[in-house]
C-alpha cells in the first residue's frame, strides 16, 4: 500500500477496466481511479478522486476468493488492525477513510480500502537522496527516526506488531510528517509467539525471524533500526541474498554470537558461521553521531530481550534535540504502564 514517487499512468481504458470487471455496490459511483500506485500487502493500490468531494485518496484493491471459511485471515487482519488503532487518529498511522465492496467474477468479492493519499514513501525520498545529490541532512534523519519510534510505542502499546517495516511502507507527507502504512502482516501479539516466519522483507529481518525462532515486537524495533541506517549511509544496511546470507552478513556488523546466545533447535547450526568480532560503528556509518551510534547499538542486537523498546527509545539522548514534537493524542482515560518485562501494555481505566 506504498505510493511510489511518481504514479503510474494508465490509459482510460485502464482506469475505466479497473471497475468495469467489478461491478461495485459503491466503490464505482464514490471514486474514480486515476492511476495504479503500485502494490501492496495482499493488493493492488489506485490514486483515485472522490466523487463526493474531490478528495484524492489511495484505494487499496483486495480480490478475496469466498471460500467455506469466509474471509481470508490477512484481509480481515489488516482491516481489524486499523479499524481497531484508527479511533485514536494518531498522526503517524496511515488513516483509513472508507471500506466498499462488490461482486467480482467466479465467486471473488472485491473489497476496496480507502486510505489518505500521500505522495511519496520513504524509499523513492532517500532515492532522491543519493549521490550526487547531497544525502538526508541529519536532524531530517532524527525527525523521521522520532516519528517511527513514536507510531511504533503506539502500536506496541496496543501490542500491535507491524511486522513488514521497510522503507516502501512508511509514508513522508510534503510537510514532512511520517506515517506507517500497509498493515497486511501486522498481527495482535502475546510475548513470544512462534509466528510465520514468512514477514518483513529479507533485508529488514530480525535475526529471531531468519532463524524461524519465536519473535516478538522487537522484530519492528530491528527493522526500524535497519531503516536509520539506510538513511545515514545512503544504502540498505544488510543486502542478503538468502537467510544465511543475510546473517552473515549482520554478523559482520555486530559480531557472531556466542554457543550460549545460540538458540536450540534451529536448523542453521552456529558453525555455519564464521566467527567474526563486532565492527565499529563509525566504520559502517562515520556521519552518524555518537549518541546515534550508541541508539543504533542497542537496536542492532542478536538478542531480541536484550533490544531497546520503543519506548527506551523515545527517552534516548539521541532525541534530546530532535525537532519533533511528540503530540498528545490518546484520550484521558487511557494510561500507559510497563509491565514485568519492560513491554508497554495499554491499561484501559
């Protein structure tokens, strides 16, 4: 559900097959489609203009093949998710505006997400950024880095994990506000969950989650800190071509862990492995500042109990002069603790 920099075009006869094939209850009448964005978690995403009101918005297109058991379980996931985390209008969550449906062909529903229209994802901004262009000034890396960890604490609260946390699905209004977007992965959590490893593109993937072990919301956490560090360098962080690849080349970094780090029974024996001693920071990303250094050490961590949580993070001295303020959102009525494991949890009074 990631807008790319620059839509892409289609023919009128594109725009008008795109609901000419599914005759909509209501879908047809209220928007007109202007162009296909690109695609998402389980669906194809349409810049499109309200009839209503001329509003442009991004139409989220989702076939569901009806089966005995009703609703494929991602379809229904992402819409709970937002339906559930929607009310509270935080303002770096992508806000779901409407839901339409109609009949499709052979038995298919389609269902149509109607969401705010943002112009650009954080991937064709840093793209932008690139050599020989000059890089993302540093206080915009730290602005945005507020922001993430900011709608992170917000899910946790609600133990909320994302689980597919990447440049393409966080959003950057022209005002430079931040929004997560594409919930198709993000599923309600309890602590340790053996989960589908089958989440978060590779190259963002917690080492828990390459190793198919039990994860928790410290996989967003990770993925989070792999986004900083693209950002400060300029290029992904971790570009492997397989699992192991990918862990080795994270153990380049941050050291291959010990027999006793090691969990028991993965597949991936640690003697795969070369051993290998951690790499300074400012040797991977020498513009980073030393208390950026010091934050991203304790997010880029093999052990997940050991990560910092996003709301560690929030109070980190790297924040200190950050130029965002966070603002206050959540009704009087809700609080937030910290339970025995350190994890924020949502106590509704």
């Amino acid at each position: 559900m990631v807008p790319e920099a620059h839509d892409v075009p289609e023919s009128a006869d594109d725009r008008n097959s795109m609901f000419d094939e599914d005759p909509l209850v209501s879908s047809s009448e209220h928007y007109v489609a202007l162009g296909r964005i690109g695609n998402g978690a389980y669906g194809t995403v349409y810049k499109a203009r309200s009839t209503h009101d001329g509003a442009i918005v991004a139409l989220k297109k989702i076939r569901i093949h009806l089966t005995e058991d009703g609703f494929p379980t991602s379809t229904l996931r992402e819409i709970a998710t937002l339906k559930q985390i929607d009310q509270f209008e935080h303002p770096n969550i992508i806000r779901l505006l409407d839901i339409c449906h109609g009949q499709g062909l052979n038995e298919q529903l389609m269902l149509y997400l109607v969401f705010e229209h943002i112009d650009q994802d954080m991937a064709s901004y840093m793209e932008r950024h690139k050599p020989p262009n000059a890089g993302i000034p540093k206080h915009t890396v730290k602005n945005f880095m507020h922001q993430i960890f900011y709608a992170i604490d917000f899910l946790h609260s609600h133990r909320i994990m994302h689980r597919d946390l990447k440049p393409q699905n966080i959003l950057i209004t022209n005002n430079g506000v931040v929004k997560l977007a594409d919930f198709g992965l993000a599923k309600t959590y309890c602590f340790y969950m053996r989960l589908t490893s089958t989440v978060v593109t590779l190259w963002y993937r917690s080492p828990e989650v390459l190793l198919t072990c039990p994860y928790s919301a410290s996989v967003d956490i990770w993925s989070a800190g792999c986004i900083m560090a693209e950002m400060m360098k300029g290029s992904p962080m971790f570009t492997g071509k397989s699992e192991g690849d990918q862990l080795d080349r994270i153990f380049r970094v941050i050291g291959t862990p010990g027999p006793g780090e090691w969990p028991p029974e993965v597949s991936l024996p640690l003697t795969s492995f070369k051993v290998r001693a951690p790499t300074p920071l400012e040797h991977v990303i020498p513009d980073l500042c030393r208390e950026g250094r010091d934050l991203l050490s304790k997010i880029l961590v093999f052990s997940p109990t050991q990560r910092l949580t996003s709301g560690e993070l929030l109070d980190h001295p790297y924040f200190d002069d950050s130029s965002y303020m966070l603002p206050s959102f959540m009704g009087s009525q809700e609080s937030i603790n910290l339970d025995h494991s350190g994890s924020r949890e949502l106590i509704l009074s």
